[in-house]
C-alpha cells in the first residue's frame, strides 16, 4: 500500500476503503490521540475514527483482537500506556473547571463588535486540560472587519483580565485565530496532509453565533470529510444568547461603521506591524497566516508530527 499521503492526492474522491483498513483506521486514531496522552472510549473511537466510518460493534470487535492495543476502566491506548488513563481522569477536573469558566466570561466576547461566532478549541475541545492550560478560541468576524473585531476583542478581554498576556496564561483566553466570513473554509490552510488540522474542525464547539457556526461547518465538511468519512457533526450544546449585549454590540458596530475602510486599515497597520515583529522571532513561521481575511498565530505548530504518528499506522 502507498503511504497515506500519495493515496490522499490519488484517492480523495474514492471510497475510502481504498486507502484504510478498519485495523489501520483504528491504529491511527489511537495513536493520533496518544500525541495527546488520552485514551478514548469506544464512543470516542467511533466518534473521531479517523478515515473511516463504522458501527460501535465493528469497533468494539476490533479493538479486542487488534494487537498493541490495551484497555482499562473503559479506555483503549497502544500498550505501555496505561498510566494516561489516570492522567485523563485527573484532566477531566481541569476541563470542568475551564468549561465553567468560559462559559462565565462568554459574554465579553458578545460584546466585542463585528464577532460573529467564537469557539472553544484544542485542549477544551478535547476534553484535555492540563492544570496550567489556557482556554483557545477560534473566532469568526464580520468580512473586512477582522482586525477591529480582534483590537476590541483584545481590549475588553484585557480589561478584564481573562486575556492570555505574557505569563499570565492559565484559565485566561488565547486570541491567536481569527478568520473573517470570506475566509470560512480552513481547508484552504492546511497541509497537503493535515489530520491535526481536520481533528481542530471536528472538536470545535462554539461559545455563540449558532447560526455563522452552520455556515462554518458546510464550508468545512468536504476537506474533513476525507479525513473521517462523515460529515463534521454540529457541536452547538454550549452556545449561549445574550440578547441585552447583542443589542449593545449592535449601537456599537453601528457607530464603528462611520469610520468607514480608514478604521480597519488603520488598526491592521497598528497591530500587524507588532505581529510581523514577533513572527521574525520564530524559527518555524509555519504556524503563522497574517492576512486581511486570516490572522493565526501559533508559535508552534505540530502538525507535521501529527501527520508523521497517523501515517505510522498506516505503512507503505
């Protein structure tokens, strides 16, 4: 069998059977989760199964006569990490601590002017929170308002200290992807092989803004839909409505929009100038996207570590 990547070029519009396995389909699921140190359960596995699409009871069969596979208190791992089990147990705490602090604060960013949709991503998505993480958002803005929306967005989860700055990190949000509505489809971003990319899209649960979110995901389930044979299934029971603020945010636009072109422009020069800077620091500048439609900022970008441990599973 050709390695993953070739078959992705040659085979994207095939049946997937053409390039996986159940076994391989499986393996590669659990060893892209092990990038993580967590071990899923079977309704896990069925969920996030990566190139494939198959019954719990397929699964669960599998997963028994696979070999390098171990099990305990209901979680699968690759064998000789059974000790994840009781740091996912101890995560679980951390996750429920951040899930009840982003939704508290939520409401700064329905304030923020010309945000359309923000979402909880990476390790609150997962489920995976270490005692110091952070809380990730991705956020959708109004087109050709992205840099306003994110100024604002920076000032007001600032003023009440809930913004990531410096080493002030844990329990605070991370404001490092935003894309505008013109620039929905992250397929456009991602690798030639890009498994860390898809699994972003399909844990993304969203805060607020149901409705820019439905967009999002019809933008989305054709380039993932390789990656797991199904469509991204919609993750909305966290969105919440505030009503009060939406119509503050609206007086607010309303009166932003008098600047007309000359605002935008001039708070992408002011904060793009700083960013440029900090982006010649990195030696790996392949997590950065800096443009009109896109601003992502990852000082690290593991993706093609993740693509590497996925086609591991899968050898030629």
């Amino acid at each position: 069998m050709h390695s993953i990547v070739k078959e992705y070029c040659m085979h994207y519009t095939k049946p997937v059977k053409e390039v996986l396995s159940l076994n391989q389909a499986t393996l590669a699921t659990l060893r892209y989760f092990d990038m993580l140190d967590f071990p899923l359960t079977l309704a896990e596995i069925e969920e996030f199964l990566y190139g494939w699409s198959a019954p719990r009871e397929a699964i669960e069969e599998c997963v028994k006569n696979l070999h390098g596979i171990g099990h305990k208190d209901g979680f699968y791992f690759l064998d000789g990490r059974e000790e994840l089990v009781a740091l996912r147990k101890e995560r679980e705490k951390n996750t429920h601590r951040l899930w009840k602090t982003a939704a508290r604060w939520s409401w700064i960013t329905a304030l923020c002017p010309f945000v359309n949709m923000v979402a909880v991503c990476n390790s609150l998505a997962y489920g995976n929170c270490k005692a110091e993480s952070d809380i990730d958002l991705f956020i959708i803005t109004e087109d050709k308002h992205l840099y306003t929306a994110r100024f604002f967005m920076k000032i007001l989860t600032q003023l009440f200290c809930k913004r990531v700055h410096h080493d002030k990190i844990t329990g605070r949000f991370c404001l490092s992807f935003f894309v505008s509505e013109s620039a929905l489809d992250l397929g456009k971003l991602a690798h030639p092989f890009d498994p860390h990319l898809a699994y972003f899209a399909r844990t993304m649960t969203p805060l607020l803004g149901k409705r820019t979110y439905l967009k999002w995901l019809e933008e989305n389930d054709k380039w993932t839909f390789f990656y797991f044979k199904r469509d991204l299934a919609p993750r909305t029971s966290k969105i919440r409505i505030y009503p009060v603020f939406a119509a503050i945010k609206f007086i607010f636009e309303s009166i932003l929009r008098l600047g007309g072109r000359f605002l935008e422009n001039w708070l992408y020069d002011l904060q793009v100038k700083k960013d440029n800077l900090r982006k010649k620091t990195l030696k790996d500048q392949s997590g950065v996207v800096i443009t009109k439609s896109v601003f992502k900022f990852h000082e690290q970008d593991p993706r093609a570590d993740f693509a590497k441990r996925v086609e591991s599973a899968n050898p030629a």
